[in-house]
C-alpha cells in the first residue's frame, strides 16, 4: 500500500542526525552518510532508543524527564493463575488461560506497586541492549500454551529520584541494568524464589515451574539489585496480591531482573499542533516521545500526529 503512493521502505537504516536550518526541518542524516531531504518527518522512535535521545538533545530539541517503572518478573505455573481467576472452571476447554491486573497503592504515598504486561502462558525474554547490562520482557506466543504465566512487577520512579536533567532517566536506568548484570556475573539473568526473597535467606531457586528466560538464571540476591524503596513496596505488594490471588504468594514463585523497559525515559516536547516547538516539521510521536503507553495508546497518538500533518499540508480542515 504504501509503495503503491509512491513511497520507499528503508530498512536497517538508523538516523544519526537530523539536519534544520532557522528553527526548522530539512532532512535527515543515515548511518552510511546519506542525507534524506524531508519536507516533515514522524519522529516514532522505541522507547528505549538512548542514542536517538542524545542525539535529539545535542540538537536543542526539547525534551523533558518523565516518570517511568521498575521492578522485577514474577513466574507461576499457568495452572495456579487459572485456579485462582476461574475457580471450579479452570482447565475447561473454553477457557483461555487466566491473566491478571494488579496494583496496591502503600500507605496513600506517591508510590504504587503494580503487575504490568501479564503475559498468561507466556515467556520471561531477555531484552538486554547494552554490554555489561541486563535487562528483560515479557511475551505471550498466540497460544499461549507454555505452561507459564509472568507478569511485571514494578515500582514508580520518577526526577526525585534520578534528577530533572532529561537524561537522568536513562543513566538511573542504565545504572540498574548494570548492577543487575553484576549481580549474575553474565548475561544470565539474576533470579530468586519468592520465599528467599521475602524473608532474605539465602537466595534459592528452587521453584513452582521452569525459567522461561534464555540463556539462563542465575541465584543472586534480587533485594540487592533493586532500590530499597522499589524492593520494599514489591515486597508489600506481592502480600497485598496474594490475599487477593490465592497462591499469587506462593514461595516457589520465581522472580527475576530487571524489568527497566516500561515505558519511555524522556517526553519529547511537542505544541498543540504535534509538532517540536525547537525544529518546525519534526512530529514526536508514539511511546518513545512519551506520548502513550502501549500498542493501542501509541497507535492512536499515531493517528492524531497524521491527522495534525494532513491539516498542515491540505489547508482542509479535517
């Protein structure tokens, strides 16, 4: 569809530059060197895309810190989930396996704990991005029939207490994911049952259910690659939770970290038209502008962005 209006798809190509002359957008620089000339350009990087950032922010592009998560995975067998959300029901042929949404707010603090992207029957992915880091995901395959259910576990973080530079984020973030890696001595992610965690023997795996995660789990002490208020209100939480999720408490739950990729790090500044008040034609856009919060959020943000450049360059009020 879109090479049918004319368009080119160009892949494996990272943008290192982008090129303005008075206060507006002209083009782009590639990798390679190629310059390309842009009449506007959609900025819709991840997330988690730390080069785009400092390129952006060498530039003068505005951007400010935005609060983001963190926290750890936690897995059970499929079947304990299923138990706990369908009662008498669970196991039956129509039944899809059983996920779950919850949060517990602490003592009416700033702070909440909350399960984020459950993945029922799912996997433990290691998205780790950067040498000497660790960090991991969650998925679910379409049939999700691995057995496993792992969901995040994470805490609210926010510029009191990483700074308000715009990229304190990504250095708090970084710094954890180092740790993390420290603390399992490889690429192997570090991993914990729940009852070692919470009463902080020493640390175990002896475990409910078989690690999702490749290349492997490592033993190592999760309260210590944590903030102490990060691991604290995970520890409240997961108490919380098990009163309300029979098993959810289990202490052959197994945890591991560190779930860092929540959400994005920066919010790239934008005007009522969606566009970067610094550089005239360049439209932040999406979860890595830090204007939405998953698939659909980031699609309808998308929408708004195109609708906002159809208006500009057709003078048609849409």
């Amino acid at each position: 569809m879109i090479r049918s209006f004319g368009w080119r798809i160009i892949y494996e190509a990272r943008v290192d530059e982008i090129i303005s002359a008075g206060g507006r957008l002209t083009g782009m620089r590639l990798a390679d060197g190629k310059r390309l000339d842009a009449s506007a350009a959609v900025l819709a990087c991840g997330h988690s895309a730390k080069d785009t950032y400092k390129m952006l922010s060498g530039k003068g592009v505005a951007m400010e810190v935005k609060p983001f998560a963190i926290g750890l995975r936690i897995e059970h067998p499929q079947e304990l989930i299923d138990k706990a959300q369908y009662g008498a029901f669970a196991g039956h042929r129509l039944l899809r396996p059983a996920d779950y949404a919850l949060v517990c707010h602490i003592g009416g603090g700033k702070r909440a704990v909350y399960s984020f992207c459950m993945c029922p029957g799912g996997l433990v992915a290691n998205a780790s991005s950067e040498e000497n880091g660790v960090a991991i995901n969650g998925m679910s395959m379409y049939e999700r029939n691995s057995g496993v259910a792992n969901s995040a576990l994470v805490v609210n973080v926010d510029s009191n207490d990483f700074g308000t530079d715009p990229l304190s984020g990504v250095e708090f973030r970084r710094l954890y994911e180092r740790i993390a890696f420290k603390a399992a001595g490889n690429y192997n992610v570090p991993g914990q049952n729940l009852e070692s965690f919470l009463k902080g023997t020493a640390q175990s795996l002896e475990r409910l259910t078989r690690p999702t995660c490749r290349p492997g789990v490592s033993a190592a002490a999760l309260e210590k690659i944590l903030p102490p208020y990060v691991a604290d209100m995970i520890k409240a939480g997961i108490a919380d939770f098990g009163r309300r999720l029979d098993g959810f408490d289990d202490g052959g739950a197994l945890l591991t970290g560190m779930e860092t990729r929540t959400s994005s790090l920066v919010r790239i500044l934008r005007d009522a038209n969606y566009v970067s008040p610094c550089c005239d034609l360049l439209y932040p856009c999406g979860e890595g502008a830090g204007y939405a919060g998953g698939i659909m959020s980031a699609a309808l943000d998308g929408y708004h962005v195109a609708m906002a450049i159809m208006r500009r360059f057709s003078g048609a009020a849409l």
